[in-house]
C-alpha cells in the first residue's frame, strides 16, 4: 500500500514528539541507570540549573598519614578486598581519613577525579542538619520544637501544619507515604517529577496525606527534609548555598567550590534533601568536622552539643532495628544522620545509589564513598559497604593499639 510521503513525514514527527516527550517525562530514570550516571553523578551542572557555594577562604590541608593497611572483610561466606567492593559496588571515590591524615585516595570511576564534584544525594540531609544547628544557635531558628509552618506559611491547611522542625529532622513527621522509589505514582517520583521537568514541587508537598501523628514512627522523607531546607531559607534569608559557603565552606576551608542543583520550576530553590554536589575532599572535611564534635581547629562551627545528638537518639522508634520498612534493620536515625549502634557508635550520612559518609569520632576515622549503582536502594550493596567499612575501621583501629 502507498502512503503519502506527508503523512509520512507526519508520522515521523508525530513519532518524535512522542519519543521526546517520553524521555522528558523519565529522564530521572535515564540519567541515574548505569553507565550513565557515571557521568551524570559528575556533571550535574550540565543538566539543572544550579547555584555556587563559593569557595571564599584559603584551602585547609588535608595532611598524608601512613597508608591504610590491606583490608579484609567477610561478605556472604566469603572474604573479600576493597578491589572486591569497588568492582562490586560501583565506587566511584574513596577516601579515608584517619586521625586527620589522608590514609586512602582513589578515584575508581569512569569520570572521577579530586577535583569532580560528586551529586551525593540525601548526604545533603546530614548537611542541612548542621545549617539547622547553626541557626538554632545564632538564634534565627527559636527553637527546633516550633512547628515547620511558623517558617513555612504556604505549608498552613497541609500535613505540615502541626510537625515540628525536631520531628522532621527525625523523619517523624507523620506525612506521606513510604519513599518507594520502585512505584511509578509513588509521591518521590511525583516530587522528583516536579524538580525536573518544572512542575510544582509546592503542590505535590500540599497534597500529601497525613500518615501518623507527628513523632510516633519512622518515615523516610526526602520531603520532611525539602520542607526543612525552606525553613532554614526562612529563617536565616539565604540561599542553601549561600549559607554553606558562609557557614560550612569557608570554615572547613574547603578546596573547592560545591554546588547545588535546583529545581527547573520557579522559585527555583535547592533540596534541602537531596541536591548538594561537592569533591570527595570536602565531602571528607564536613564529615571531620563532626568527628570533631563541630570543630575547626580552634573555631566550633556547629554546636558541640546538636553534633552529639547525632549518636544518642533516645526515641526508641528510633533506634537501630526499630525504623520498620522504611530503613534497613542495621541502622537506626537520629537528626539527618543513620545511626549503627554498637560499641563505638558510628554515624554515617547515606545516598541513593551508594553513597556513604561515614564517620567515627571515637576511632577517629572517616570514610567517604561514592558510587554509581544502577539502583537507588540496594540492600546487598549496602550490606557490602557496610561490612567494609567496618573492617576498615577495625583494621586501622588494630594498627594504632600495635
């Protein structure tokens, strides 16, 4: 049968349009599966707008130390290396400090480097918590028991209009549904729908249904953290960015300019709970910083106090085992931070798609990883992970009592 070549050329063009409107409507989905999000985890900046966190003070150095000793550790019956867990986890960057120095580098991913900034996801919650703890103590946050919709009036007549900014940085909030990102509809996607393609990120908070009362159970939020990133715009009058690089990055003496990405729609903001990208490096000095108790040198940047409340969450819904489907049975939460419980109580700040920045105040250990894993969750890899950096804190722990 002969078709004319106009409708032809208009079912190619219909047939485009079609395929373009389908990858606008999944690019999260492209951009995050692997191979590409090696790529994409290190050049946000060439897909959403952005805003800078300058560098403004001198460079702080990371000093070298002896290097880290070759570690084991047992994974599924077997023993295996960190070659095993890079090759097996997609890392990407791999760094450990011990005692300050530098005792592990390296850059395994296809377009890593020491000076890529890495899209670290929901480490940015563990990030806003310390910008909370500031504000709260120079006095722009009164307190962390007034409710979010004091900060976030076009919150009024939601879910949020009650919780208190303590309750979300617990992800006790009692709103939305379990962050599933395996559901096509689920309110994560619909959010992250919205940051992406310039919908309204506003609309999708003020529809989400009331879970539980505030404070009774564990809910992982990406949301509750989103609303805690307004509040701190509220509260302090700057940008996410503006803030870091004022509170965070000029006392760390930070090497590099970090960066947010923000949301396509207007008011562009960025996520309080999922949008920070910075090097391995500085990654690894904020993690110092709260192995530190808050301290730079001799300057205490964040409150030493808000720090401890990272490793001794009290609630006991709380607490490592109890946060239900919405956490692995290993962790439990406290204030933006995951929590492991044990002896000597580490903490660590977790990414989609594998990335870690753990730390060890009583080792005096921290560990940063980033990974491009084809899914958002996986427990096995976690697991993985977890199980080597334990080792590799165990193993320099053995070497300093020698």
């Amino acid at each position: 049968m002969h078709i004319p070549a106009p409708l032809k050329a208009g079912a190619a063009v219909g047939a485009a349009v079609a395929a373009a409107a389908w990858v606008w409507r999944h690019q999260g989905d492209i951009v995050s599966s692997r191979p590409i999000n090696e790529w994409t985890f290190t050049h946000m900046k060439a897909i959403l707008p952005t805003e800078t966190i300058p560098r403004t003070a001198p460079a702080r150095g990371l000093p070298f130390g002896p290097q880290l000793p070759e570690v084991r550790y047992a994974f599924d019956g077997q023993t295996r290396s960190l070659t095993d867990l890079h090759r097996s986890t997609n890392t990407t960057s791999f760094l450990v400090l011990h005692h300050g120095q530098i005792v592990a580098e390296e850059y395994p991913g296809t377009f890593a480097s020491r000076t890529a900034r890495f899209q670290v996801f929901s480490i940015t919650k563990s990030v806003t918590s310390l910008l909370i703890g500031i504000a709260v103590e120079r006095g722009e946050i009164g307190s962390t028991d007034e409710p979010v919709s004091d900060y976030c009036p076009q919150l009024r007549g939601t879910g949020y209009d009650g919780p208190t900014i303590a309750q979300l940085l617990n992800m006790s909030s009692g709103v939305g549904d379990v962050e599933d990102w395996s559901v096509p509809d689920a309110p994560i996607i619909q959010f992250e729908t919205a940051v992406t393609t310039g919908g309204s990120v506003l609309k999708v908070i003020r529809s989400l249904p009331v879970r539980s009362a505030p404070g009774l159970s564990f809910n992982y939020s990406t949301i509750d953290s989103h609303v805690l990133g307004w509040v701190l715009e509220a509260a302090t009058g700057m940008s996410l960015a503006r803030n870091a690089a004022t509170r965070l990055w000029a006392p760390l003496g930070a090497e590099t300019d970090g960066y947010y990405f923000l949301t396509r729609g207007r008011p562009r903001t960025a996520l309080g709970g999922g949008s920070l990208n910075a090097t391995t490096r500085d990654l690894a000095r904020i993690g110092q910083l709260v192995a530190d108790g808050g301290r730079v040198g001799a300057e205490q940047v964040v409150p030493s106090e808000w720090i401890a409340q990272f490793r001794s969450g009290t609630e006991p819904h709380l607490h490592v085992g109890a946060l239900g489907v919405s956490g692995y049975p290993h962790y439990g939460y406290s204030r933006h931070w995951w929590t492991l419980g044990g002896q000597h109580r580490p903490i660590t700040g977790l990414g989609v798609h594998g990335q870690y920045l753990w730390v060890d105040p009583e080792r005096e250990t921290v560990i940063v990883k980033t990974s491009a894993w084809n899914k958002p969750d996986d427990a096995d890899r976690d697991r993985e992970t977890v199980a080597a950096l334990q080792a590799v804190v165990d193993t320099l722990s053995a070497g300093s009592e020698r």
